[in-house]
C-alpha cells in the first residue's frame, strides 16, 4: 500500500496498480493545493480498471460434460455457475462480461480449459445461457479476477 501525504494534515492511501497518469496527477497535486488536481486525481481513481483484466474469446462446455469430475474434484452441474481456466486458482471468483451486450454473471473457478487454442475461459451451460452465447457458441469476454 502506498500512502501519499497531499495536504498537512491528510494522507491518501492507495492500494492496487495504477496508470502512470495517476501517479502523474498525484505528484502534480502533491506539490500543489490547486483543487482541479483533486478532481482529476479523484476522476482517475474512480474509472480505474480492476489490477486483474483479461479480455479474450469464451466458449461453454457440452451438456456431455455433465456429471462428470472436474480437475478441482468437483462434478460438473450445466445449471451451477462454474467456469474452466489455465491458470486461474480453483474457486476463484470471475466476473465475466459479453462485450458484445454488457450482460455479466459471476462464476466460481473449479476446472482446467478451455483445451482449444484462441480462448481465455470455458463456461458452464448455465452462465453461458446468462450471458447469451448458448446459441453462438462463443463470445468476446472481459474477465474480472478477484482473488
């Protein structure tokens, strides 16, 4: 956490990644009591993206999948909100969010994928029908990782 003293007797604590801009803004108004820099420092700061973004293609499991073992142990339920990633640790929580129409559904990271090339996330039946790709197949998502 970064602490940055901006008037005599006040400190701003900030916490996560920031943009050079924000940090540009902070020393400006740091040497300065011109209260437009609160303003755009306070402008930055609320428009921030999350430190953890991805964007890519998404895809859903086949209804075949249901049933079965997932790579964290657990079985794969089409209506559970659920999702497969590379990397990502099991129970993870993702905000997943169709670019194409701003719909978005949590789901809870419990299995390894997707094992096609090109794509970032494999959803669950359940929050693929949510987002609206059940019929398309796949969509341009952005992913919000909260760890």
């Amino acid at each position: 956490m970064q602490c940055i003293e901006f008037a005599p007797y006040k400190t701003l604590q900030l916490t996560g990644h920031y943009a050079a801009s924000e940090v540009l803004c902070l020393f400006m108004w740091r040497r300065s009591d011109i209260f437009v820099w609160a303003v755009v420092l306070l402008t930055l700061l609320g428009c921030r993206e999350p430190a953890n973004v991805e964007e890519g293609l998404a895809s859903y499991y086949a209804d075949s999948f249901h049933g079965r073992k997932t790579a964290s142990g657990d079985t794969y339920s089409k209506r559970a909100y659920t999702a497969a990633h590379r990397t990502l640790a099991f129970d993870n929580r993702v905000k997943v969010t169709n670019l194409d129409n701003d719909k978005s559904v949590w789901v809870r990271i419990n299995d390894r994928g997707p094992h096609v090339e090109g794509r970032i996330i494999d959803l669950s039946g359940a929050a693929a029908r949510k987002l609206g790709i059940s019929e398309t197949g796949t969509a341009k998502v952005r992913l919000e990782i909260h760890e």
